[in-house]
C-alpha cells in the first residue's frame, strides 16, 4: 500500500515537472524572422546597413545622422525581441532604444514601453533603462535603470518586451528583469492601443549620461548597434480600419506570460544586485508610490544605501551639506 502511494506521488512529480519544463521553454520558442519580412528603414537609411542574409543589421550613429528602423505592422500586445550587441569604447550621450510606441498615431493620448541604452564614458558600462506610458501619461515617469551582469558591447544579448493585457514583462536573456501588472487604479496609465515596434540609434547628450554631462564624442564616431534574432510575435492590427486578427484573450493564451518560480528568483536576484534607480522608491518624485508599485523591503533598503537623498525617508532638503550628513546616517 505505502509503496504504491510513493510510485504514485512519484509519478506526479515527474509528471508536474515534464508539464513545467514544457511549458518554461515555450515562451522563448517564437520564429526568428529576416529583417525584411517584419521591419523597414525608419531614418537616417545611409547608416542602416542590412547585411545580404538579412539576419542581422547594423544601426549606425556619425555627425550626419542617426538611423533606426521600424516594423511594417502594428501589434495589440504580443512577445517581441532581438539581440543586440551595443557600441563599444567610449559611448556617452549616445542611446540605443528597442521600444513600442503609437506617438505617430496619437499625439495627445499615446503608449509607449521603452529598453533604453544609456551609452557611458569609456571604462563604464552600459546602463539600461525601462520605462512605460499609458495615454499620454507623459507627466508620469515609471523608468528604471540597471547595470547588467555583461559587457553589453561584447557580445549579442536577447532583449525582449512581453505585452498583453494585463501586464508587462522586460527580459534580458532568460531573465525577466521587471514586471508590471496592470492594477484598476492605473487606469489610461497602462498601455492599452496597437503600437509599433522601434529600434532606433541617436544623438541624446542632453540628457542620456549623468543629466547631460557627457556629451557625444564624435572624434569616436561611428557609433555602431548590431541587430538580429528578430522575433515579432505579437497580434497585428489593420492600422485603418483598426480590426484584429486575434482578440486578446487569444494573446494571453499563446504569448504564455506566467513567470515561473525559477525566473522569479532570478528576477529577484537581479534587481537586488543591478537595479540602481526605481521610480517606485523615490520619494523626492512621488511621495505615495503608484499604485502598481510592489514595494519590496530588500530593495528598498539596497536603494537607500547607494543614495539616501533620493530614496531615503523624509530626507527631501537639498544641498551637498544635507547630502553628505544623510549618506553618514546611513551608513550605521
Ligand atoms: C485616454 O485619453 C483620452 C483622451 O484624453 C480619453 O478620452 C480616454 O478616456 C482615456 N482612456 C482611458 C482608458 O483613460
């Protein structure tokens, strides 16, 4: 009898754990796609090279121009992805950005989810920053900002945006590094209308590294991004008529969405190790953390030692003096 139940629950492990392999490895099983098929030349076409297999591309940023390219169709939600290897050497001002956006289509009231990479001076690496608009929420920042565990210019790295209709996923690699789940309180604020998909090289001194401090260098130009590994899975919409080809429950079915306990834990390690800036604990910008937000302690504390200032409780004055007697208080 006792031997029995054990082959049974045995069973049912293996069972449970052939059903979780399966359903873990599916989401990363989407087609890869040539160029041509998915995306066309945005700008600056000069510097948009497509190598002849149409499997990778490079982007390319000099004195003349930028450049950066843009999918043929627009998606209600769906899984969308490339790997992509970032200028090398010095790279300040410069910002690569892989993102979703329908500010073309609606001036007032447009969505957007953003990777962008933040280019540094030599001997810094790359930072990577998330960020998301819903309707025009353009007053509204949610950006994060991360180091990675990986020189970014080294080698290809896959970078994708899980969208449906309840959240948002930013991976690198296997790792999903943010997940945002659409709460009733966000309202407008979570996207919610087609959009495109961007990938864009470009000149952003003023601000991309340390507020505008460093600017793009041109002596080093050009700045070169490499693309491929294109993967659009995603629900396209006739962009007149505006009709869709599969509703979005259908997405959430096949765009499995689920992170399993094995990427939360990454997800977790990551942000404690890498994540140096979150919206959600800066109290010098929101008082109250919005309302999606899902404050977890560890990382709350993590943020407060790198910088006590903007993440800190009730220590909103500002001045060196006040800066540096904050950064003592906290070192206990
Ligand atoms: C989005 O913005 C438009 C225009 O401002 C507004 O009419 C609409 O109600 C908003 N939608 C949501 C879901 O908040």
């Amino acid at each position: 009898m006792r031997t029995s139940h054990m082959k049974l629950f045995f069973f049912i492990f293996l069972f449970h754990s052939f059903l979780f392999l399966v359903l873990s490895s599916s989401s990363r099983n989407f087609p890869v796609i040539p160029f041509d098929e998915g995306y066309s030349p945005l700008f600056g076409d000069h510097n948009l090279i497509i190598h002849s297999d149409s499997k990778t591309v490079h982007l390319s940023l000099d004195e003349s121009s930028g450049s950066g390219f843009a999918t043929h169709d627009i998606y209600l939600h769906g899984y969308f992805s490339a790997s992509i290897k970032l200028p090398s050497d010095y790279t300040a001002g410069v910002v690569v950005a892989f993102y979703l956006s329908n500010g073309d289509m609606y001036e007032k009231n447009h969505d957007e989810i953003d990777f962008e990479f933040l280019g540094h001076i030599r001997g810094k690496d790359w930072r990577v920053q998330t960020n998301v608009y819903g309707n025009g929420s353009t007053h509204i920042g949610r950006e994060e900002r991360y180091g990675l565990w990986f020189d970014p210019s080294e080698d290809f790295h896959q970078y994708s945006i899980l969208w449906t209709d309840t959240k948002i996923i930013f991976y690198v690699d296997d790792v999903p590094i943010r997940e945002i789940k659409k709460t009733a309180s966000m309202g407008g604020d979570f996207p919610s209308k087609p959009m495109t998909l961007y990938s864009t090289i470009w000149d952003a001194s003023t601000w991309a590294t340390n507020g505008g401090k460093y600017k793009v260098n041109y002596k080093y130009a050009p700045y070169i991004a490499e693309f491929s590994d294109f993967v659009l899975h995603g629900c396209a919409v006739d962009p007149i008529e505006h009709v869709t080809n599969c509703d979005s429950v259908q997405t959430s079915e096949t765009v499995p969405s689920d992170v399993t306990q094995v990427e939360r834990n990454k997800m977790d390690n990551f942000r404690l190790k890498h994540m140096t800036y979150s919206y959600c604990y800066d109290k010098t910008r929101y008082k109250v953390p919005l309302p999606e937000c899902v404050i977890d302690s560890r990382e709350a504390e993590r943020l407060i030692k790198s910088d006590p200032v903007t993440f800190g409780n009730g220590r909103h004055r500002r001045g060196k003096r006040h800066h540096h007697q904050a950064k003592e208080a906290a070192s206990f």
